[in-house]
C-alpha cells in the first residue's frame, strides 16, 4: 500500500457513521463536505473526536514528558490509527510503543523509526519479520523485551538457524508477585542480565517495568505500590551499570502506563556512568475519557498542580429510538459501538430532534445496561418527559481503548460539531 494509501485512505459507505448516500472519499476530502453532527448529515451512532481537545492533549503530554527530563513513546495500541500516530510523532514523541509486532508494522507504515514492543517476543514467525526489518531498513530501532531464560532459548534457538542472523535489542522486564510478566526477584533479573549480555542473540539496552495494573486514584495507596517496584528497578539497573552489563552506550529506562504515570518520574532519572533515555509510555491521553482516567487525571493534578491537565476529546453520539416506559429511554448505541468494560459510558448532554441546541443532561441519568446495540438510559420522570424519540443523546466514555476498537473511522469535529477531518483505525 502506498503511504498516501495508508495516510490518506478511501472512507464510505460500508464503514458504520459514514453518510449512506455519499460516493467514498479520501480522508482527506472529509473536512470539505460541510457535514455536521447535530443537523443529522451522518447516521448514528457516531464516535467523534474534538479537535481543539486533542490537538490540547497532545502538546499537555509532550510538554509533561519533556518537562521531566523524559521522552515519550505514546503506546500506539490505544488507537491503532495511523493519522493519530503521525500527529504524536509531530507533537516530539521519541517513538512508538505497542504489543504485538503487527500493531509496529502499522506505527512503521505510519512514520515511525524508534519502536518498543512492550511485550514478550518469541515466535520464530515475529523474530523473521523483526530481523527483516531490521535488514531493510537499516534505520529502524525495534525494540521488544525480555523477561524469562526460557523466552532468551527461543531467541537463541531461532538465532543459531540463520544464515545471517541479527542481533535484537532487549529491555529487562521487571514485574510484580502476581501480576503478568516481568521478573519477579533481583536475583532472577540479575541471572537474566548476565545471560542476556553473554548471548549473541540480544544486545540488553535497557529495562522496563508497567506500574498501572494497580492504579486505584488513591494517591497514599498507588504511591505504596509504586515506590517498591520502582526502587527494585532502579537497582536492577544499577547493578547492571555497575557490573557492566549493558550492550548500548544508551541506556533506556521506561515506565508509565495512563493512570499514575506521575508517580514512575523519579524511576526514570536514574544517573548512570552512560547516557540514561527515560520513556513514559502513555498511551490513553490522546483522548482520554470522562470515567476512569478523568479520576486518575484528577489524582495527578493534584500531586503535581497541573491544573486540569487532560481532557476528554471522544464522545460517542446516539439517538434515542424509544421511550418504552417512565424513566426509561432507549439509545440506538451498544456494546458494539463504546466501551463498558471499566463501567457504563457517561450521558453528558442531549439535543433536541431538529435542533442544534445542546443542554447538559441532568445528574441523574444513567446507562444502567448495554445490550450489543442498545443502551438503556434511566433518570427521574419528570425529566424524561423532555427527552422524545428522536432526540440525540451525547455519551461520554470510561477507557478510550476499548471505543477505538469499534469503529474503522472516527470524525474529528469542532465546537459547533462540524467535521473538520477524519482518522481511521486499524485493528
């Protein structure tokens, strides 16, 4: 595919959202059409993207990182959109992070030339496509991590069978009793160093560790959680200084999912007798949410005085196709179409069938179930006696990554809901 192709690729019809009568168009052609949300332009439901927001999230970040000495490798897998990419790398990302080596091939097509795979790679079939990337374009840095012995003997095995065989860069995992991967004592990350560096398979560059699988927004609790695994880090990564370990004269420390990525900072500045890289690895700022993250944003602010940092830039909008009983209202909007797996999305304002007059919705309504595609919307009586079929309801989000996964394009909109541009995702 060519990169005008990929960046720029043909919308239409058959990709929900997208006007039913409109002939296909460049995603670049989108912000000329004059389609607005609110006058109906475009089938519902919609998930939209607000513009200013975003273009606010992004430089919030990038001055964060910055700011702290770090640099930022945004975590691709919350978006999976090329265009979003592009305008994190624009913005001053380091690079990218993903999970998976085909999610990289994406952020690669995108622009990317530095990538960590914030994961465990293994597979003879990922190490083939890592190595011939790496031999054709000699500028690429992949990354990937490394976290057991065994996992080092696949590497090895995989390496001692080619003709050319390539020597891959590799971050130490270090993890947490119970939690996924990563190391769980110095003496096993200290082991697995020294083999690491011994082994013509790898070249260790680095060490990693997530934090965020235990963010609770409590700031006394996640700081409890947090201090260990970043003092045993920063030892791992000391004791490999000292003893010599590292395979690169740049030595790359990383941390920092979404949720408490303020608290890994200190982690993160170690000095060394080499150049020390610390990334933050944040990947749900680019829009962020009106649910769990806006809780975790809060904690933040208030750590670190920010102010308001971070806001929600996605909404997803429905309209309401039946009003069965009192105190009932049924949005054309489910599962298939927002997230719910961190709790239920958020009304947030409503617009009359016929207008472009918004109101907040009242404090009361809830989404109280999500069927594949309806949501069933709840308040008091007497105020759903001004919601009518027809109307459209704007619904906020709990965990951006899991509302990205459900459309192949998303809008990007003004104030007033005009479509300004368009991303599309690649899942």
């Amino acid at each position: 595919m060519a990169a005008d192709d990929f960046l720029d690729p043909w919308i239409d019809a058959s990709q929900k959202g997208f006007p039913h009568h409109s002939a296909p168009l460049r995603r670049s052609q989108i912000g000329a059409q004059g389609w607005n949300v609110l006058a109906g332009d475009l089938p519902l439901p919609l998930a939209v993207i607000k513009r200013a927001v975003l273009q606010h999230n992004l430089a919030w970040m990038q001055d964060f990182a910055k700011g702290q000495g770090l640099g930022l490798a945004p975590h691709g897998k919350t978006s999976m959109s090329p265009q979003l990419f592009r305008l994190q790398l624009d913005a001053g990302a380091w690079g990218m992070t993903f999970a998976t080596v085909t999610q990289m091939r994406v952020g690669l097509a995108a622009g990317a030339r530095r990538c960590l795979i914030a994961n465990q790679v293994l597979a003879d079939i990922d190490l083939d496509c890592i190595a011939a990337l790496l031999r054709s374009q000699p500028d690429l840095r992949l990354i990937f991590l490394v976290d057991s012995l065994a996992q080092l003997g696949l590497i090895e095995a995989w390496h001692a069978r080619q003709a050319q065989p390539a020597a891959f860069e590799v971050l130490l995992e270090i993890g947490v009793p119970g939690g996924r991967t990563g190391c769980r004592d110095l003496d096993s990350a200290l082991l697995l160093a020294q083999r690491l560096h011994a082994s013509a398979a790898v070249q260790l560059v680095g060490v990693e560790c997530y934090e965020a699988l235990a963010a609770s927004g409590d700031t006394a609790l996640d700081q409890a959680y947090v201090r260990p695994l970043m003092e045993r880090m920063q030892t791992v990564v000391q004791a490999c200084d000292a003893q010599n370990l590292f395979d690169s004269d740049e030595v790359l420390i990383s941390a920092g999912g979404s949720a408490i990525f303020d608290l890994v900072v200190p982690g993160l500045q170690t000095r060394l007798r080499r150049r020390v890289q610390g990334l933050l690895r944040s990947g749900c700022y680019v829009t962020h949410d009106q649910g769990n993250y806006k809780r975790m944003m809060s904690a933040v602010a208030q750590r670190t005085g920010c102010g308001a940092g971070l806001e929600a830039a996605m909404e997803v909008w429905a309209r309401v196709q039946s009003c069965p009983e009192p105190g009932l209202a049924i949005l054309a909007a489910g599962k298939r179409d927002l997230s719910y797996d961190m709790e239920m999305p958020i009304p947030l304002a409503v617009c009359a069938r016929g207008t472009r007059d918004l109101r907040a919705a009242p404090a009361d309504w809830k989404i109280s179930k999500l069927n594949d595609q309806h949501a069933y919307l709840r308040g008091a009586d007497a105020q759903h006696q001004a919601l009518q079929v027809g109307d459209l309801v704007c619904l906020g989000i709990s965990h951006p990554c899991t509302t990205f996964d459900k459309w192949r394009w998303m809008p990007l909109v003004d104030a007033d809901y005009n479509l300004v541009d368009a991303i599309v995702t690649c899942f």
